[in-house]
C-alpha cells in the first residue's frame, strides 16, 4: 500500500503530533507499505525507509519570531497573503492554508498513491482529495472544541497590557478568533469517509463535538517506543514529574502548581516540568506568584533517551490535565515504571486501567485532591513500587506502535476498497 501521510505541523518535541507521524510512519514502512509525509513547518524527524515532502509555510510561529511580519519577498502566493491576513487578524490560519497547499501536491501525483490519511488538519479543501482520486481518511487525536471550552473558561474578559501606556487586551475575544478553524472541523468531519480515533473517549466526544456519524469511527489505541523502559537509575528522592505543554490550560499545569506550593510547606521536593514555558507567559507569572521558583525547573528538546533517563529518575510523575484525548506521555511514564497520580479527564482511565493499580486517579482540576494523593503516595515506597510494575506490565500488553500501524493499515484497506467500490458503481 502505498500511503500519503498528511500532518500540518509534525514538531516532535512539542505535543504529540510529531510523535505520532514519527512512529505510526516508522511501523507502516516496517510492515513493507510505502509511507511518504506531507508536512508543513516546524516538520518531523522521520526513520530511515519514509519519506518526506516539505509543504513550507511562512512560518509565522518559528520560535522566537512568533506572529512575524515576513518580507515581501517571502510571499509566493495568494495562500502565502492569505496565510498572513489570517494570522494578523488573529486567526489561526495553518490548517486551512497547508490543506490548500497539500491539495495542489496530491493532485499532481495522484498516481503515485492509493490512500491519503490526514493528521487532524480537517479543513475542507481536503475533501477535493477523492475528486482527485484518492480516497482519503483521516485521525482525530480529540475535537479541539474541548481546548477551546477550557481556555475560555480561565480567560478574562479584559487584561491591562504590560508597558507604560494603558491598553487593554481582550483574552476572551482572541480565545473565539484563535479557534475560528473549528468552524472548518465541524463541516469537514462529518465528511470525512473514515475516521480513526485514539479512545473511545474521543470516540464519543467526536461524535458528539463534531457530528461525525459513529459507523464511520475507528477507535485504535496508541503504542510506546520500545526505548521507554526502566533507566535502572536510582529515584531522585522528592523529585516529581510532569510532561505538559506548560501554557495550555488544557493541560492543568497550574493546578499542579497550586498543588506543589502547598506541598513545599510540609517537605522538600522539586518539580520538573518537560516543557518550555513562553517567556512571561502564564506559568512563569504563577510560579512567581506562588514564590516556588528555586524549587522549579524546566526541561525541553530532550532526545528520546534523554527523556526516559529523566522518567527513570522521578519518584513519582503528575498529569493533571482537565482533559486528553489519549494521554501518551501517560503511557510512556507507566513504561518507565514510574508511579502516577492522574486526573479523571477524558481517556486517561483508559490509558491507566482500574483506580490505583498502575496510577492514582483525582478529579481533574482539584488542588487538595492532587496534592494529599501526591503525599499518599511519596509515603508509601512499596505502593510505588508495585504501581510502577503494574504500569509497565499494562502498557506491554496493551500499547504497541507494531498493532496500531496493523490496525491502521485494515482501516485503509477498507477505505480503499470502499471507494474503489462506489467508483465501479458509478461507472455502470
């Protein structure tokens, strides 16, 4: 089979979307189909054996240069204006301007494909992919109407804007323009032949958040590198854990925040947070407030196994998010054997099992909960120990990139067979 692997955005050291064409790609070559990725900027590391074909962008969130104003000579096209007027409209434009740009591509090479699977771009110029004659399927990893609900709910109406002169800044207003491609999600879902989906909790959320019709919806749990694994490294005593993007609300970092400054008032401990926080963004303003700085610290673009070193040596990791779709950093630390405290939000259950064998489960967002399960289980070595084995036992049986490529590939089949069926109809 030979595949088109779309992804508008594939940076592998931030989210999980990187990761996922990384891995997913990595295990369809393995299992002797032909994967080539379409990516748009930052793009993905990919394993020898899959190609990549560059969509360039203009870029307009490279870091450092985020919302950049580019020189004329760097438009090519009415996308490239398009991409720009967006942007500076407070829009967030890529989905629907890499979609353009992809959708010219395929049409030129449409014989060189028998199947195009989509990364959660879902903008409606991707639909003219089977007018070209490819049929086409598409992953949603979780309907982005839950981050907009959550950002929403923590943003004020009006904030004084940092400087000398008085001026406002309107967070709730940009929230709904930011978010304004979820008006092409929701007509292009629904549309879409078939979908898979990492949970079953993202199953019924798509159903219900994008009315997308349930026959059309695979559910295929997502896999962990074989790389994560126990570092055979000592515990750092006090050391927690937390693998999130550190801006997002979505993610409950400050919750943990809260939880961990209430924690420094009875013991001694660090917090190590696997992101990279925007310079006077929302965490660093709330790690100042709460006066947690010198017990705090950051790590970002850590390889691989720079990551399951650093896993290995907490005694135990948070996720604290409000809500996911899968969770796989969840996933990967119960690879490392390292012991959990999680939220109830969305389909981490399902990722960790039944309540306290491989993680401690608190409701999602409840400071004193987060906080009096972390010290339960910083006091108690041997429960540690057992939900660490639990944890790596689970994700041995349950989560294999090998099985998800598998499963992936049936569900293409069957695209392809479905629409090779509907073409002969219609040529009757």
């Amino acid at each position: 089979m030979r595949v088109a692997l779309l992804s508008y955005r594939s940076k592998p050291h931030v989210g999980g979307q990187g990761i996922y064409i990384r891995r997913l790609s990595r295990e369809l070559a393995a299992l002797g189909h032909t994967v080539e990725v379409f990516s748009g900027q930052p793009y993905p590391e990919l394993d020898p054996g899959v190609a990549l074909t560059k969509v360039p962008s203009l870029d307009l969130y490279r870091p450092g240069e985020e919302f950049r104003n580019p020189h004329p000579r760097e438009f090519r096209d009415l996308i490239d204006l398009q991409e720009w007027l967006l942007m500076r409209s407070g829009a967030f434009p890529e989905p629907l301007t890499f979609s353009k740009r992809v959708v010219k591509l395929l049409q030129e090479r449409h014989d060189d494909f028998d199947v195009v699977l989509d990364n959660q771009t879902l903008a409606l110029p991707l639909l003219e992919i089977e007018d070209a004659g490819l049929p086409f399927a598409a992953v949603i990893h979780h309907p982005i109407t839950m981050d907009r609900a959550i950002e929403l709910e923590v943003a004020p109406w009006f904030r004084r804007k940092p400087g000398k002169k008085l001026t406002l800044e309107l967070p709730k207003i940009g929230v709904w323009r930011w978010y304004s491609f979820l008006r092409q999600q929701k007509r292009t879902a629904p549309q879409i032949r078939q979908v898979i989906v990492p949970s079953e909790s993202s199953a019924r959320d798509i159903v219900r958040e994008f009315g997308v019709d349930p026959k059309r919806i695979t559910p295929i749990l997502l896999g962990v590198d074989e790389r994560f694994r126990p570092s055979g490294a000592p515990r750092v005593p006090g050391r927690i854990l937390a693998m999130a993007s550190a801006d997002a609300p979505l993610k409950g970092i400050h919750v943990l925040l809260e939880a961990f400054a209430k924690l420094l008032t009875e013991r001694e401990l660090e917090l190590v947070l696997v992101t990279k926080p925007k310079e006077g963004g929302v965490t660093e303003r709330l790690i100042d407030k709460l006066g947690i700085g010198d017990h705090v610290s950051f790590a970002s673009g850590l390889t691989d196994d720079e990551l399951v070193e650093l896993m290995g040596t907490a005694e135990l990791a948070c996720v604290p998010s409000l809500y996911e779709g899968f969770s796989l950093p969840t996933a990967e630390l119960m690879a490392c054997e390292t012991p959990l405290v999680v939220s109830r939000a969305g389909a981490i259950p399902e990722v960790v099992g039944p309540d306290g064998l491989c993680a401690e489960v608190v409701e999602p967002g409840d400071v004193e909960a987060l906080k009096n399960a972390v010290v339960a289980l910083l006091d108690d070595p041997e429960r540690r120990a057992r939900m660490g084995a639990a944890g790596r036992q689970r994700v041995k049986e349950l989560f294999s990139w090998t099985a998800v490529a598998a499963k992936t590939a049936d569900v293409l089949q069957e695209v392809i067979d479905a629409y090779q069926k509907e073409n002969a109809r219609a040529d009757r």
